[in-house]
C-alpha cells in the first residue's frame, strides 16, 4: 500500500550531500529542540552565599587571596562604613563594665581607617595646641618673640605612631605566647588588636585641645579623665582574655597596659604643655662712685 511507504524513514539526499560537503555543520538534535521546547535549563542550584561572594568578587575584580604585600590585602581593611566608625568612636568613650570593643563593635571586621585618622588627628591637635598653649603662656612678655616649633609635629608623630603600632604589638606577642598551643580562650589578632589601641586614643583629641587653657588643675584633671575612660576600654577588652591566667600575670598584664597609657597622656602634657615659670631678675642697683678730686698744689 502507498500509505506504508510514506510513513517509513526516508533518506533525504540535501543532508546527506551537505554532511558529505561540510563534516563540521552544526546539527541539531531532536532531544535538545525538546529540551529547549519543555523549558528545561542546566541551572546551578544550592549556591551558598560563600561561592556567590566568591563569583561577585570575581565578577569584580577582586582579589580575596592577595598576600600581605599586596595592595588589595590592605584596601580591605580601610573599606569600613561612616557608621559602623561613628559606632565604635561612641564606644571608646563609653566603655561599659562587661561589654568587650571587639566583639561587640568590631565583631570580626577590624579597619585601620579609623585608627589611622585618629592618630594623624592627634598628632596635629597635640602639636598646634602646645603652639598655642605656649604663645598663651608668654602673652604679655614683651622680651618673648613667638616662633612656631613645627618639630613639635614630627615629634608628635614619631611618639603617637609608635606607641599605636609597637605597643600593640607587644601586647598581641604576649598574649599569644601566655596562651600556648592548647590555649582554651582565643587571643585576639594582631589587627584586632592595633584597632582597638588605636580607637582608645580618640578621647585625647578634645583632651588636647583643652589643655590650650592655662590652668595646670585642670589640664591634670583633663589627664586623670581621659586616662581613666580610654584605659578602661583596653580593661574591659583584654579582660576576658587573661582571665584564665594566674592572678599575679593578669594583673600584671593589665596594669601594664595602664601604665603604658598613661605616661603617654602625662608625657604629651609635660613635653608640648608645659608651663614655663620666669622667675623675677633682681634690679641692678648701681652705687654712687665716690670721686675724690686731686689738687695739686701749686
């Protein structure tokens, strides 16, 4: 029957000739046109928010695997919000018994822009207000002609930078020694630690700009304040960390790093306010001279 002939497979000789023609033409097969038909799609499911951030850094740009060297390992630590900065500049004002800075306002994400801009405010607020404080202290002296003491700044930078990065670094080194390979508190990390210095010393900024006004009770009152607010910050920070310490290295731990504090307070003061005393020279009296008059006789 002719309707048996038409419904068997039949060999069309325009593909066949193409195929003998072109080896490489694309084809099409009939389960991909029904896939496409059906909607079906091989879409990459359960992508946890680890590989997207991973594939948006990438997407980006970025590089999360730069070594220490690298500009993009430190860009990360200056990329911080105005809030989260305000956030943490409110709590090293206003330590709080029990509430530790790091967990509480770093939580993971320490930043060195904070730190950073706090220091090089310091060092300038310290070394123009000790101008100042000085002009205000000779004021009226007609034998003093002022000359700004700019080293006064390279002074105040070499102090304020070191005490922020060295000290900091000496505490971290001890801590991590004191706390051993089987240590069952964690040690906070380097950077952690610098942030933290480096937001406790925020409060010297408004002290020194106080200490322009030329009362020496009040610029010590200024220094008992401001040591005892800032330094309570590091306390209630390194706390938890050498509590499971002997009694006699923890409070050794913690008064040290007091102690450290406050020579840096006292030392500004003494160095860049101090209160030059002039003592009152003496009038010269100068005596009559007797002269006695020679007359020769004649």
């Amino acid at each position: 029957m002719d309707n048996t002939d038409e419904l068997k497979f039949q060999d069309f000789e325009e593909v066949s000739n193409l195929l003998s023609f072109d080896p490489n033409a694309p084809t099409v097969a009939v389960s991909d046109s029904l896939a496409s038909l059906s909607g079906e799609e091989d879409v990459k499911l359960d992508l946890n928010e680890d590989e997207e951030g991973l594939e948006n850094s990438k997407l980006l740009g970025e590089n999360p695997t730069g070594g220490f060297w690298t500009f993009d390992y430190y860009q990360s630590f200056f990329n911080v919000e105005t809030a989260q900065v305000m956030d943490r500049l409110k709590g090293s004002v206003m330590p709080i018994p029990g509430r530790n800075f790091v967990k509480y306002y770093l939580r993971n994400k320490p930043d060195l822009y904070g730190p950073f801009w706090i220091c090089v405010t310091l060092v300038f607020s310290v070394a123009i207000s000790g101008n100042l404080s000085t002009f205000l202290s000779q004021f009226g002296d007609q034998t003093y002609h002022y000359r700004p003491q700019f080293h006064r700044v390279t002074i105040a930078a070499i102090v304020i930078f070191m005490y922020a990065s060295l000290v900091p670094l000496c505490a971290w080194g001890f801590l991590t020694w004191r706390r051993g390979p089987e240590g069952h508190m964690g040690c906070y990390t380097f950077l952690e630690t610098v942030c933290v210095y480096g937001y406790s010393l925020f409060i010297f900024i408004p002290t020194s700009l106080l200490w322009i006004i030329p009362l020496e009770w009040l610029r010590w009152l200024l220094i008992l304040v401001s040591t005892v607010v800032s330094g309570s910050v590091l306390v209630f920070t390194f706390l938890p960390v050498v509590r499971d310490h002997t009694k006699v290295t923890a409070a050794t731990t913690l008064l040290t790093i007091l102690v450290l504090h406050s020579l840096l307070a006292i030392g500004c003061k003494m160095y860049f306010f101090h209160t030059a005393v002039h003592m009152a020279t003496p009038a010269t009296t100068t005596l009559p001279m007797m002269t006695t008059q020679v007359t020769q006789a004649h």
